[in-house]
C-alpha cells in the first residue's frame, strides 16, 4: 500500500462517516475560544468546559480580561491544570490583545504565537477552527494516532509530524483532520486499548496490519 493509498482511504472513512466533526471545546466568540485552547493545554476538554462559563460569565470580552487581577482569576480556573501559569498566560494575553491587537483576535499563525500562552498548536486550533485555514494542530492524541495508522513516519516531534500530514492531506481537508484524527484517537485509537474492533479504518492501518 503506497503513503497516498493510505491517506486517500483514511481520508475518504472520515470525510464520509465523521461530517460533524468539530472541537469539543465550548465558545461563542474567537476571543472565547482563545481562553479555551490556552486552558486546554495538559487538561481534558470536559474540564474546560466546566470553567469557562464562569470566566467568561465575569469576563465576556478580552477587555475586561485584561483588567482582571491574579487572585481574581486564579480561584476561578484553580481546577485546571497548572493553573498558575495559566493564570498569568490569559492575563497577559488579554492585555497584549487590548495593547498591540486593537482587542481583536489576530488570525495569523505568527501574530497569535506573540500573545503569552499560545504556542503553535493553539495558534493552528484557533486559526482553522475560526477561519478555516489548512493549519494542522497536532496535539498528543494527533501525534499518537498519525503514527500508529503509518500516516507519519519517525516523526520525532510534533512540527515533524505537522510536516508530514500537511504534504499528503489536500489543502481543502486539513482544518477538518485535525478534528478527525482527535476525535479518532479520543474515542476508538485510545493510547493503551486502541478499539480495532471497533474502527473503520483498520484495512489502512499500520499498527492493525501488525496485530
């Protein structure tokens, strides 16, 4: 089986039977997703769902973020992982959105990796889920699940792995494979008990073909 053969079969199982396919995080506003990427850096979706709410109760815009103090926003997001640092990362944020951003999200790859808390994969999440841009965000689950389907090959890190998926996924498809290739690795290509027996994609995978 040739690399794109692999690609064009995982491609066309997700494109047919995930159409939905979207973040599970909860936001109405860019600015609203923003906080929820950052937060959701080592934390679980579930998580960040049950904290945003309150934040964005208390701070609905980026301006009143940037007014929000260190023991003001601490207690309300103490329950997510590294909470510390998250802390001073969305207070930062805020403010250097209100300073240098004209309190708009930027939606360029290099101008959001400025703000305090956003590193590449956020700034390829916020960028193709609010624009749609052919920006793969590889995360843990991302990493995981690419290489054990053979869709990477020795990826040692995750730019390399970025690398690999966007030469072989068609422009038009990439800002809905990151959500693919999560939501896959989330619910059936689990990290210690893949479930091959449920997943539709084995006659194209790797780590199934070695079983």
């Amino acid at each position: 089986m040739t690399k794109k053969e692999r690609y064009d079969g995982v491609l066309e199982y997700f494109d047919i039977n995930m159409t939905e396919a979207e973040t599970e995080l909860l936001y109405d506003t860019p600015y609203q997703l923003l906080v929820a990427v950052i937060l959701s850096a080592q934390c679980t979706d579930k998580r960040v769902n049950l904290t945003t709410p309150n934040i964005f109760a208390k701070y609905p815009t980026v301006n009143e973020l940037a007014k929000a103090t260190f023991d003001d926003l601490f207690p309300i997001i103490k329950s997510i992982s590294y909470p510390n640092n998250k802390t001073k990362h969305l207070i930062g944020m805020a403010n250097m959105m209100v300073n240098d951003f004209d309190s708009v999200v930027p939606m360029t790859v290099k101008e959001l990796m400025l703000l305090p808390g956003v590193g590449r994969k956020t700034a390829n999440v916020v960028t193709s889920v609010i624009d749609g841009q052919p920006n793969m965000a590889v995360d843990t689950h991302v990493f995981r699940v690419s290489a054990r389907i053979g869709l990477t090959t020795n990826a040692k890190n995750v730019l390399q792995a970025e690398e690999q998926l966007i030469k072989y996924i068609p422009e038009e498809l990439v800002h809905k494979a990151h959500h693919w290739l999560i939501l896959h690795g989330r619910y059936v290509c689990l990290a210690r008990s893949p479930k091959c027996n449920e997943c539709g994609i084995t006659h194209w995978c790797k780590y199934f073909s070695k079983k």
